[in-house]
C-alpha cells in the first residue's frame, strides 16, 4: 500500500473514531407545546388590534411589504417588543453578528417579560452560536430547538460526509410570529447582510407582515413543536 492510501486511510479510520463518540441527546423527558390558540390569541393587544383592522375588511387579508431591509429588521424588533404572549420564530439562517445578536437580545427581553419564546433554527445555518443558543434555552420561557441537528459541533460539515442522506435534509422557514396574531415572513434569514447592517455583501430578499385569513389557512405555527433535539453547548457534544 502506497504512503498516500495509507494516509487516507488512516484519516478515515481516526474520523469513524471521532465520530463513534458522537450521538444525538435523547429524546425522552422533551415536552411537546402547541402555539397560542385563536381564541387566546383574540385576547391580546395585537390579536385586539388585528380584529379591529378585520371588522373594517371583512374576510380580506392585511399584508404589508417589508422592501427596506432596516424596515424589515425593526419590524422584527417591534414585535418582540409588543409580544404579550408568544413569540414563535423559525429561520434557517441564524448568523453570528451584530443583528443576530440584537435579535437574540430581543428575544431574551421578551422573555423576562413573561413572553413564552420558541425558537426553531435549521442546525446547519447557524455557526459559533451554540454557546448562545445553549443560554437561552437555559431560560424558563424559552424552548430553543434544532432541526436535523449535525453531530459533530466543531465543523458540522463533516456530517454531509459521514452521514448525507440525513443532513441534507434541511429547513428553510423563515417567520416571526408574534402572539400568534401577526407574523413577518419571506426570504430574508436573519444576518447583517439581510438588513442592511454591512458594507459587504448584501442581499435583495423581500418580506411580507400579514395578519388575516389567508396567513391563518397557510401558517404552520399551530403544529406542535415536538421533542427534537435542543442546543447543548459544544464542550458537551
């Protein structure tokens, strides 16, 4: 066997060791928890405003395009602000930075109002925040969750690698709901790029803030968020 064989094959064999280590937090003891029903959702100050907006246009839908990416991370910021309830939010991109930061902070300072906060993030869009995330969860209000979550946490591409058929499948939500009530939904994932926060890359996504009838048919956030695995900080993978 040539040197170079013997190298791959030795690097193969010290990764199936690495990764044999490696397994996914049980499932058992993870609660299941439903959106805020209709009728609970009526009863907050959105929900109150959404149905005064719904008397005057009856049986019609309220969307407001969201072009301006500053418009578009403020609106985020506001809703958290105005929560009284809920908060559910769902992306795929999470990035580590300054607007993901503040968006996190938002969420925390919803919590400690009482707000009850679930956040659902694709595993594979968002880097360096497992420590973050970790905290947050740790918060009474907060259910922090992760899907298809990659096993090993210091380079997670690995796991397209050792385990493909799994990890490709991916999440591509992309909404904040508040009091389930009012959501923002679109493109845009959640990084300075997004919201114009850069003067590097940005891009031209679009969102929409709706409330009415046709979000309430389309919107996924009735669906149980079920006990898939919740963010453990790295040291402990």
């Amino acid at each position: 066997m040539s040197p170079c064989a013997a190298g791959r094959w030795l690097l193969a064999l010290a990764l199936a060791a690495l990764l044999a280590g490696c397994s996914l937090p049980p499932l058992e003891g993870r609660s299941e928890s439903q959106a805020l029903s209709a009728a609970e959702a009526r009863e907050t100050p959105l929900g109150r405003a959404v149905g005064v907006l719904g008397a005057q246009h009856p049986g019609l839908t309220g969307i407001h395009t969201l072009e301006d990416p500053r418009e578009a991370f403020a609106g985020r910021v506001q809703m958290a602000q105005l929560a009284e309830r809920t908060l559910d939010v769902q992306y795929y991109i999470w990035r580590n930075d300054t607007t993901g930061h503040l968006l996190l902070e938002a969420l925390r300072s919803a919590a400690d109002r009482g707000v009850r906060v679930r956040l659902l993030l694709d595993d594979h869009g968002h880097a360096g925040l497992d420590e973050e995330l970790a905290a947050l969860d740790a918060h009474p209000n907060v259910e922090v969750r992760l899907f298809n979550p990659l096993l090993f946490r210091p380079f997670k591409p690995l796991g397209f690698v050792t385990d493909f058929s799994r990890a490709n499948r991916r999440m591509h939500n992309k909404s904040f709901t508040a009091d389930n009530a009012i959501t923002i939904l679109g493109g845009r994932n959640v990084g300075d790029e997004y919201f114009g926060a850069t003067d590097g890359v940005l891009f031209a996504d679009l969102d929409v803030s709706a409330m009415g009838p046709a979000w309430r048919r389309s919107r996924s956030h009735s669906t149980p968020i079920g006990p898939v695995p919740r963010p453990i900080p790295s040291p402990r993978w």
